[in-house]
C-alpha cells in the first residue's frame, strides 16, 4: 500500500485530479499510480496526445514487476528514437536503461521509431504511424511516495 493510501490528511493537499486518492473511472491502480488500458487503437503520436490531455503519458517502464503488469497484447510504450537513431529515450527525456527487447530489436526496420510491447512480453520497434492500443500512467507525486 503507498503511503497515498494510508495518510489521508496528505492527500487532501494533493490537487483534485491526483492519482494518490484513488483512480479516475476506467483506470487500474499499480505500485505508485494509475494506468489506462486503451481499447481502441491509434497511432503513437495520437495516443501519447490522449494521455497528455488526461494529464498522463505513455507508460515507461521503470521495473520488472510493472513490465510483467503491462503485459497482455500489443501496447504502444513512452519510448522513442525519432531524434537519433538508436538512441532511445522514453516521453519523459530520461533514457531507456531497463529494456526487454526482442531478439534483433531495436532493428529500425523501413523507419521503425517506436516501442511497443508485445503479449509475450518483449519489445519491439515499429513505425509510430501505424496503429497500437496503448497503456497511459499517472504517477503519484514522488513527494508522496513510500515504498515498503
């Protein structure tokens, strides 16, 4: 449980669309925040907009335990090369560290510059033009966190 959870009086001083209370309709709790499992598909560009409109962003995967959470069809993740090849970096700027790319992948084949999850778990680039589900987070404010 985070300490969100447990210390309500802390919550309080959170704005009223924070994830520490509790999610937003539709959305699922896991460790620190709330994550969005799309039901439709768009492409990268569209779906990172929808999660920033709902003051979110495509999931980076900070661990092994979110990594095996995420996992149950083909998702979009927050990651990208499209400002220098094989370098990736995920939506927040910070760079891609963790990974659980396939065999041969990143291959940036015909262009591929974003990362997506597959339902066995690796990952995979492909054209961010064509169209994925996705997964959006919010995370709860790291002043707010505790972890056990």
């Amino acid at each position: 449980m985070s300490f969100c959870g447990r210390q309500s009086h802390f919550v309080r001083r959170l704005k009223t669309d924070s994830v520490c209370g509790q999610c937003p309709p539709g959305w699922k709790w896991f460790q620190n925040g709330c994550y969005y499992f799309s039901e439709a598909t768009q492409n990268w560009l569209v779906a990172r907009s929808w999660c920033l409109n709902k003051g979110a962003q495509l999931v980076i995967v900070n661990t092994k335990e979110e990594q095996n959470r995420i996992t149950s069809r083909v998702y979009w993740l927050g990651m990208t090369d499209q400002n220098v090849e094989q370098e990736w970096y995920w939506v927040d700027g910070s760079p891609v560290k963790l990974s659980f790319w396939s065999t041969g992948e990143p291959n940036d084949y015909r262009g591929e510059d974003c990362g997506t999850i597959a339902i066995d778990g690796r990952w995979n680039d492909i054209s961010c033009h064509m169209t994925d589900y996705w997964i959006c987070e919010k995370l709860c404010p790291s002043e707010f966190r505790m972890t056990v």
